[in-house]
C-alpha cells in the first residue's frame, strides 16, 4: 500500500465478483454520488465497488465513509489518477475475470451496460479492454486507445502485462501506453458501436472542483514515439483515406480491428 494510505474495512463479500469496479474519486461530491448510485441500480451482474479516493475535501470523504457497500482507501494526499488506479487493480478480487476503470463523473444510462461490454469483450478471445470512447489517431496499426473514463479489462491481461506506468504517465497517457504494450503482446481493444450507449460521461468535474495546483492538464504522450519505442513500425494511410477518415466515422471504421458491432437492436434505457 502507498505510504499515507489507509483502507477502510472491506464490505462483506458473498459471492465470487464478475467485475471489479474502481473508481478513483478527488471531490465533486455530487458527481461522485451520481455515479455510485447509477451504478448501484443498473449494475445486475455480480461485483464489487472498489474506491481510492485522492484527498478530497471533508464532504466528499464524509460521504464516502458513510458507505459501505464497498472497499475504500483514503489516500492522505492526491497521488493522481493513474496510480489510484493501480492501488484500485491491486486491491481488487483477484477472482473477479474482469476489472472495470470508471471515473467519478460517469453516470450509468442503461441496465444492460456491463453485458454489453462483455459480449463486445467474448466476440474475440483476443480482445483485452472495451470501451465506449475511442480516442484515435489517424496513425495505425493501434489506431489510438480507449479513453479513461470507462474502460472494461481482462484480468488476464493486466496479469501479463502487469500495472500502469505511473511515473512516466501519472495523469494522461497511460490507457494509450497500456494499449501499445497490449497490441504488441497479441492483445487488442474494442469500440462500442455508437448505437450502444452505456454512459455520460459529465467530464473534467474533479478538475473543476479543485484548486489549479491540485489537479492540471497534462499533455498526452505523442502516439507515433509510443509506437517506435515499442519497436512497432508506424502505418500511415494515404493522403486521401486520412481526410475521409476526418470526415466520415463509418469510413474511419471500415475493417479496423477495433469497432465493435451493434449489440443492441432497441435502447434500453436504466428505466426499462
């Protein structure tokens, strides 16, 4: 455990998780209570909450402490996103197949949202982390990454490849990092389909509710020296295919490895 951390007794676990949840919190109280709640009343799949939560302020800690339907550990300073992360996998039932990164600012829309992940997950063996957010690069063969906020892992992968790289990557950076390492050892990512809406994504709420000092933008690492320091050769599309590609989502899409088809044929909505 990180120095200055300390862990709060553990819910009772009654049964083996099939997703590890973690979510690393820093203030934005509301958001956060948003986000457990939406999780609490559409997440029907057995699971587990794990919480690291980075030196918020009194009502966001008091709120926390008040629960207890999840594992908490309260850092006594803000060690930032990543490694929080890392403290959240390394906590995490190791029995649980799979391990879910969410940010503190999602809210859960639907009741199907885990199974949507896994069955986008089983579609391939080879497929290592899901998303609903593509950040991508116009550079293949990776094509970018999935973005933080909600990302689904194999447990199997994280084992192999072992934790993020927190020093060199310890706010931005580390999902596209992870994906290059994961691509290189045989693993790949998928898309969810766009008509598969799982989540909002309220966005940069913890940033907003901090001093400047706290929190900062970082720049994301350049995607092309990832590449190379991979030893991964860098494909770059003509002329013509990057600008459709600006253009047009479905052209970008056309038979890259990470879209995801449509698992949903109607919205299903939390409501349902």
């Amino acid at each position: 455990m990180i120095a200055g951390a300390r862990r709060k007794i553990d819910m009772e676990q009654t049964e083996r998780p099939l997703v590890s949840i973690i979510v690393v919190t820093f203030n934005a109280r509301d958001y956060v209570q948003r986000c457990f709640d939406s999780i609490r009343a559409h997440t029907h799949r057995p699971y587990e909450l794990v919480v690291i939560d980075n030196a918020s302020r009194e009502e966001t800690r008091s709120y926390l402490c008040e629960q207890t339907d999840f594992k908490l550990i309260l850092n006594d300073e803000n060690v930032l996103w990543c490694r929080g992360c890392n403290q959240g996998i390394a906590a995490a039932n190791p029995s649980a197949p799979y391990t879910l990164l969410l940010n503190p600012d999602v809210e859960i829309l639907r009741s199907d949202w885990i199974d949507i992940m896994l069955s986008v997950m089983e579609s391939d063996p080879r497929v290592g982390m899901v998303g609903p957010h593509h950040r991508y690069s116009g550079i293949g063969p990776v094509w970018g990454s999935l973005d933080g906020h909600c990302i689904l892992f194999r447990r199997k992968m994280i084992e192999e490849l072992g934790p993020f790289d927190c020093g060199r990557f310890p706010m931005a950076g580390a999902p596209s990092h992870y994906t290059i390492r994961a691509y290189k050892a045989g693993w790949i990512y998928k898309v969810l389909h766009s008509k598969d809406t799982i989540l909002i994504h309220h966005g940069d709420k913890s940033r907003e509710d901090a001093p400047t000092s706290a929190v900062r933008k970082v720049a994301r690492p350049n995607h092309v020296a990832l590449l190379q320091e991979e030893g991964i050769a860098p494909d770059y599309p003509s002329g013509l295919r990057r600008s459709l590609d600006r253009r047009f989502a479905a052209i970008r899409n056309f038979r890259r490895f990470y879209a995801a088809s449509r698992v949903t044929s109607s919205p299903k909505r939390a409501s349902d």
